[in-house]
C-alpha cells in the first residue's frame, strides 16, 4: 500500500455454507455447495428455482441485548452484515461496546467501517397491504395511494432499504465513529470497499477497519431482476449442486445467493503492539473500467479486469508468476468468463499454466456485494491451511479456458494470492494479499 | 512504505451540473444570484394526493441534446442521464475528449478515474404496484408470487431493472469518458457525493490517480421515494407555496424539498493541471469524514460527529477555524438538521461561529439527496471564483434559537479565501470538504 502497511487481524462470513467463516471454509475444502432449491419464497414461474441460501437464524441471537428494539428496522441486508462483523470483530481480539461495555480495547474515533452493500429490494408482502387499499376497480390508482396506501406503510420504512444502513448499525453496534462508508458497485463492491478501507489505515485516517461485503439476493425483487437480464441458468433447476459451473464448457448462467463477510483491517504496529495474531497483508489494490456498449456484459477480451489486476500487482510490487493463487470473479455466464479468463491470461502470459485458479461460486453462490470478502476470507483460509481446494463443477473447462483450474485439492506454501471481481455496468477490482512477514 | 500520504496538490479544473435551477453551472449559479427557487408541483407523477405535492424536479431536460450517443444512454435512469450532461460539461470545460474512442487530449485513461455518490434508480412505477397488486391475496395476507412471476416476465423491462443498480450512473460517466483508472460508488445517504468527492481527492492525493471525475447523481422523485420521506416526516407539507417551502434557519421550517440531478467535478494532480495547461479553478486541501455512531434516525444530539468531522478536515488541509471565510452548509430546511448543524459550528469554530457567513443553497435548488453534496462544492468554487456568498432564501422569520450569520435573501461580496462544504446523511454520515483559491 502506498503509506502505513495493513494488516488482516480477523475475520467473520455467513454464507450459504454455513455461520461461520469455519463453515465456509470446510465446506469449500470438501467441494460441498450451498446452492438449493429456493425456501424463502415459492419460485414457481421463475426461471430459475435455486439459489445459495444462508442456513436460518434469529438476529436477535446476535445482538447485543440493548438492540433488540432496533431488529425492526433491519432489512435482512442489515441482519447479515451484523453477524459477519460479530465474528470479524470476535475472532481479531478487539473488544468494542458491542462486545463488551466493560472491557473496550479500541478508540472509536480511529476505527472505520466501509461495506460493499446491493441494492436492497423492499419487502414487497410489507408493501402488499397498503397497495391493497389503493385499488379502483382492481387496478392500482396513484391518487388513492398518496391519500390513504402511503399511510399504510410503517413511518420508518425508507430506513431498512439505504444501503448505508448496513454499516450504520454495525457502527452503533461496535461503536465505530470513524470514516463510514457504503460502496455500491454491485460485484465490485466488496473488493472495493475492502481497498478503501485499506487506504484510509494507510493515510493514517484511522488503525482499524471493519471492511467487507454483504447482500441479501434470495428474494423475488432481486431473482426476479437476474432472470430477466437472463444472467441465471435456467436449464438446471433439478441439479442445484451442479448448477453453477464457472470456465466450464457447459455453464448455462449463474445461481445467486446471500451472505456477508467482514475483515478486520489494521495498521501492522498498532496489530504488532497488541499481538493480535496476524493472517495477512494488504499489499496491493486495483480498479479500474470494462466499457462496453452492451454493458450488461463485459468486453470480451476483459481489458477492465487486466488493468485492475495490473494494478493490484504493481503496487504489491511483485509479478504475475509470484502469486501462488488466483480467486477469479467466475459467475458460470459463459460470456463474462471468458472475458475475465483472457483477462487473467493476459496478465499471468506463460505463468497461466501454472498459477492456480480456484473460483468459489460453484459452491457458494454469486452473491453480488458479498462476493469479493467471501472470496478474501477464502483466501486468508487457504494461506493459514496451506490448501487449495479442488474447483466443482469444472469438469470440462471451456474450450476457450487456458487457466489452471485445480480439480483435485493441493497443499500449497501461499505466500501471494490475488483476488478479482468486476460488475455489470463495469466496475472492477483486484487485490493482492500477502502472507505476513514482520 | 513511508508515510507519504501528501505527495500529491489536487486541484479542480471543470465543472458539470444538472439542476433543478439549470442544465448547466452558469444557468444554475446566475440564478442563484437573481435568488431563484427550483421549486414547484410535481410533475413526473401524479403527487396530487400526497402529503407534499411539489418538488425540485430538473425540468424540459432531453439528454439527446447533449450527447452525440443518445441510443448508447437510452435506459439510462434520471441520476445517469443527468450526469451524462454534467460529465460532458466538465470536461469540456478541463479539456478533456468525450465521446470518442480515439481521445488526442493526451491523457492516459488508466489514471483518469471516477467516484460517485449516485443513488437508485427508479422502480417502473406502474408495473411495480400493478404487479403486487394483481398477486396479493388480501383474505390470507400473502402474495402469490406465481403470479407476481408473471406479470412481471410480461411487464418488466430488463434494462430498466438493471439501470435501478447504484453503480449505473459510473458505468454510464466511464462510456462517456472512456476512464480506465480507479472507479467507485457509494451511497451513504444525502452526504453521498460529498464523501465520494473527498475520497476521490484522496485516490489523487495517494497517487492511484492523475485525474478523478468526482460527483453524483440522483433522482428519488418517485412514488416510493416520496412514500419513505413523508412518512419519515422529513419533507416540507408547504403545498399553497412551494417556491418558500424551502426555508432552512428560519422559524417556521418545516422540512427538505425533494431535489434531483446530476454534478460532475473534474480534480486533478497539480503536476498534471500544469502539464495540460488547464485552466485551476480551485484547490482541495481538506477532507474529514465520520459517523456519528448514535441512532439511525436522529443525528447525534451534540453534533458530536459532525464537530468530530470538521475538525478532520482542517487538521487535514493544515489550517485551523480562524482561515476559514464562508460554510456551505447542508442547512436542509429540517428542524433537527439546522439547529444540530447550528450547533456544530459553534462547536468547531467556537469564537468565530457567529462571524463567519453560512448559508444553504438548498433553499432555492431543494435537497438533490445523493447529488447534493456536490452540486454544493460546485457552488463553493463559483463563490470562490466570483468573490460572492449565494444567499440563503427565504429566511424571513429567523429561528430565535439559531443565531448565525446565515446570509439571508441575497447574495454578498465577500474576499473569499478558504471556503467549507458540509454534508450530513440519514444514519450519521458526516463528510466536510474544504477548497481554496489556487496560488501556486
């Protein structure tokens, strides 16, 4: 990083694989996946019927006793990021107000919070009511909803769908009174904010962060919104653990789902200072622009990706064959693979037969904002297990795919890994994490 | 590495806005100065019936007349078409190619990059409500979303479901400028852009970029957004006078007024403004964010983050509250936000509070939400440039409570040196921007 150096110090995830990070990790070292048929609603005359659905829970297990008055004004955006920076925070050794009161380690003014948050969907059966009492003849009508449905709606419901809410409870929570911000690049966001945040610690606006991402995707609005712009599969209904198959030569689109994952970032003295165990270093960032007139794709040969990927490398001053593992974006839409797989190509040259590339969302789901931190606590867990998983669902790699996909699991001594994503619309990003070294 | 963390001056070289006051600065800023309001009954929904009727729409706007790509930005929503145009207007006035493929401005598009505060887009309102409407089974209080499914695989417009995504304005500003440098949206509530603003400076200051579009863009002139800001009780119910509703510091505020647009500001690295022999029009030396870390609803009591985040941004810029020669507050014509943001002044710059003049655009452009925070900072730099305070409109019956020299009703000359932009959000956010007239 240009400044301070930053250093990882804990971790949290929930995710389709299970609670915890421990869960994520063991289910993508054993090649399970999280993606099912949907239970939070009745897809019938969906498209597609499956998605990765964290397993159930009630936020009020996860706050502190004091909060339970606020759950109301939490959308499910709001509970994930919440119990992913529960365990982010438990897991480093920090002690916040929402951990415990009594006991607090930390100095609220030079802690941060940035999230990669989506675009939270309103819950349409809370809106459902107040349309009902807006008919005219069955038909919805404008002026009978300014009059009497609006009245029907609860006074605090803009509240639970601002995507800077996310970090905001978090913070009232933990107590974080420092830079707060909320990036909304959808794919991208996470991997962004986790950047941010790290350039904040290297300016010196603050010593700890928690960074990550979040997105509740399982629920009509949103489905809905990716079976539309046909970005689901919709030919794999009946084989949901099949379904996503990332650089494979039959991906048929991708499965979304939910989760949130947290890092806790740390300027390395003030870790050192404390002997908080220390996972990684933040080294490099990266981000940049596909820029395609049909931008709901990217541009085939993936410029945008290289360019952040090249980026990211530069500033952790190393070259492309000293990475020891990519973690790609990989959605399992054949089109946007394999743009990124010529982008990664293009970066590692003659390294692309060797450098391991692992994609996750065959297992875990695309889950949009969150995918980035699931994929950098991925990371963090394959460098501290010394592992790289076996890749599902990459049986027959696309023709057009020259990567390394490893389809069976190798023990691995990672000192480098880069991890990338990019978004429809065209935001990208990289980082590259580096094995601590004091 | 060391800490280097100032290695780079940035400074500002263009200028974009859509308003509700005009599609251009010069439109927007001269009406600003004639104390013009951009206010009136609202006309891209029927609102008639709602508890507040009018808003501060961007009106006559045809974004065909500004791009020569019309069919690339056609699903664009209101925030990306509006800051399509300011896009244009900025870098133009910066020298910088748009709309082409083969730029000869002779800047390395990967250190050109863009951050936004942009908000939502639109729901298609129609098909929306139609939809629930038609699958909601009123007997057994649940929705039949077999049917829901199908209304809107028949109704839905996939490109505008994709074009309601945060992050499509940036999309839309990169076709436009073709920048492969670093690029990020945010979207922390009415302190949105102001806080992209800042961090863009920064990624100019860490040196990850040459140039940065900074900006936003925003529209939640919309049913549903209409629905969440009167229910919150957050929008002025002054329906027999929307031209006045919007009335920050005065006694009788009674709420925002709904706003949209789009703003565009083109920051640059000293080095490279010079290279170019672009034209500066104003240098950013200072950013201070926080959160208040209090309620979701109500800003901290004591403007404790706010005081916290202007004391940032002058410890930042390496001034203290003494250089300070005007604040463009966030003054929204709430009563909570004014007499907080009131006190925050007073909090951070203590024996001068009541000697430095403050005032609030807001009571003639309305509250442009995301958008807001840099359509400001526009308007501080055109302060800066012409040596002139943009008033705050219709304070009348000034609050008895808030005692500062808010500048009301018409403009004043002023030597304007170092001039504050403040911005404060829904569930804490507070983001504080100071510029200054550029010496080299």
């Amino acid at each position: 990083m240009t400044g301070r150096r930053v250093v990882i110090t804990g971790f949290g995830a929930i995710s389709p694989l299970g609670m915890t990070a421990d869960d994520l990790w063991i289910g993508l070292s054993q090649g399970k996946s999280g993606i099912d048929k949907i239970k939070a609603f009745d897809p019938v005359n969906f498209t597609c019927k499956i998605a990765g659905e964290i397993p159930d829970f009630k936020i009020r297990d996860f706050i502190p006793k004091s909060f339970r008055k606020s759950t109301k004004l939490m959308s499910r955006d709001i509970e994930i990021a919440i119990i992913a920076a529960k365990e982010a925070i438990e897991s480093s050794g920090l002690i916040t107000k929402g951990i415990d009161p009594e006991n607090i380690n930390v100095d609220p003014t030079r802690f941060a919070i940035n999230i990669g948050a989506g675009l939270i969907s309103c819950d349409l059966v809370e809106l459902a009511p107040a349309v009902a009492k807006s008919l005219t003849d069955g038909e919805f009508d404008l002026k009978k909803w300014g009059r009497d449905g609006l009245n029907a709606v609860t006074p605090l419901w803009l509240l639970k769908y601002l995507p800077n809410m996310l970090p905001c409870h978090v913070g009232i929570i933990h107590d974080i009174q420092g830079p707060s911000n909320t990036i909304t690049c959808a794919e991208a966001g996470a991997h962004l904010a986790i950047a941010e945040a790290a350039q904040i610690i290297a300016r010196n606006d603050a010593d700890i962060a928690l960074a990550g991402g979040v997105e509740a995707k399982v629920n009509p609005v949103v489905m809905i919104r990716q079976c539309l712009t046909k970005r689901t599969t919709d030919q794999n209904n009946d084989n949901p653990t099949s379904a996503c198959r990332p650089f494979d030569a039959d991906a048929k689109g991708s499965v979304f789902g939910e989760a949130g994952a947290m890092l806790v970032l740390e300027e390395a003295r003030h870790a050192k200072d404390r002997n908080a165990k220390i996972f990684a270093e933040i080294t490099g960032t990266g981000s940049s622009n596909n820029i395609n007139p049909a931008y709901e794709n990217l541009e085939t040969d993936g410029t945008g990706i290289r360019i952040a990927i090249e980026q990211a490398l530069n500033e952790a001053g190393i070259s492309a064959d000293e990475l020891d593992l990519i973690i790609p974006h990989g959605t399992g839409i054949a089109a946007d693979d394999k743009a990124e797989a010529a982008a990664i190509e293009a970066v590692l040259g003659s390294a692309v037969s060797k450098v391991p590339v692992w994609p996750t969302k065959s297992m875990v789901s695309n889950t949009g904002a969150a995918a980035g931190a699931v994929d950098m606590v991925a990371a963090i867990c394959a460098m501290e297990n010394k592992m790289i998983p076996a890749a599902i669902n990459c049986e027959n790699k696309a023709h057009w795919c020259n990567l390394n996909i490893p389809t069976s699991q190798q023990n691995a001594d990672i000192k480098y890994v880069l991890s990338c994503s990019y978004t429809y619309g065209g935001q990208t990003a990289a980082i590259v994490l580096k094995k601590f070294d004091s | 590495m060391p800490n280097n963390n100032k290695k780079h001056r940035v400074v500002i070289t263009g200028l974009g806005l859509v308003n509700p006051m005009g599609h251009d600065v010069e439109t927007v800023w001269q009406g600003m100065m004639d104390g013009k309001s951009g206010i009136d009954k609202t006309t891209i929904f029927d609102a008639s019936t709602f508890p507040s009727t009018f808003s501060a729409e961007v009106k006559n706007y045809d974004l065909a007349k500004h791009t020569k790509k019309p069919q690339l930005h056609k699903d664009s929503n209101r925030g990306s078409s509006f800051v399509i145009k300011a896009t244009i207007e900025a870098c133009t006035q910066a020298g910088i190619d748009v709309e082409t493929d083969n730029p000869t401005d002779g800047i390395d598009r990967t250190k050109m990059g863009i951050y936004l505060g942009a908000g939502e887009g639109s729901v298609e309102n129609e098909v929306f409500f139609r939809a629930i409407a038609k699958a909601w089974d009123d007997e057994n209080n649940k929705m039949d979303w077999g049917k829901w499914a199908q209304v809107a695989f028949s109704q839905m417009s996939p490109m505008c479901e994709l074009e309601q995504e945060p992050n499509m304005p940036a999309a839309h500003v990169a076709m436009v400028t073709g920048a492969r440098g670093p690029t990020r949206s945010c979207l922390t509530a009415c302190a949105a852009s102001t806080q992209a603003s800042g961090e863009a400076m920064m990624m100019i200051r860490q040196g990850y970029a040459d140039i940065m579009i900074a900006g936003g863009a925003h529209s939640m002139i919309h049913p549903l957004g209409v629905t969440g800001f009167n229910r919150l009780t957050a929008l002025s119910t002054r329906n027999d006078s929307p031209q006045t509703a919007s009335r920050p510091f005065s006694a009788s505020r009674d709420g925002f007024v709904i706003g949209e647009g789009g703003a565009a500001l083109i920051f640059e690295s000293l080095e490279s403004a010079k290279k170019r022999g672009a034209k500066i029009l104003a240098e950013i030396i200072g950013y201070g964010s926080t959160a208040d870390a209090f309620r979701v609803t109500d800003m901290h009591e004591d403007a404790r983050g706010a005081i916290a985040a202007l004391n940032a941004a002058l410890k930042d810029a390496g001034i203290t509250y003494k250089d300070i020669d005007y604040i463009s507050t966030h003054g929204t014509s709430t009563s909570e936000n004014d007499s907080i943001e009131t006190k925050a002044i007073k909090g951070a710059f203590k024996d001068q509070a009541k000697n430095i003049p403050v005032s609030s655009v807001k009571s003639m452009m309305g509250h442009l939400i995301g958008v807001t925070g840099a359509a400001e900072l526009i308007t501080c730099v055109l302060a800066l440039r012409d040596n002139i305070i943009p008033p705050t409109m219709n304070l009348n019956d000034p609050d008895p409570q808030l005692d500062l020299d808010y500048v009301p009703n018409k403009p004043r000359k002023a030597d304007l040196n170092i001039v504050i932009n403040e911005s404060f959000g829904f569930g804490g956010q507070n983001n504080v921007i100071i510029i200054k007239r550029f010496t080299d």
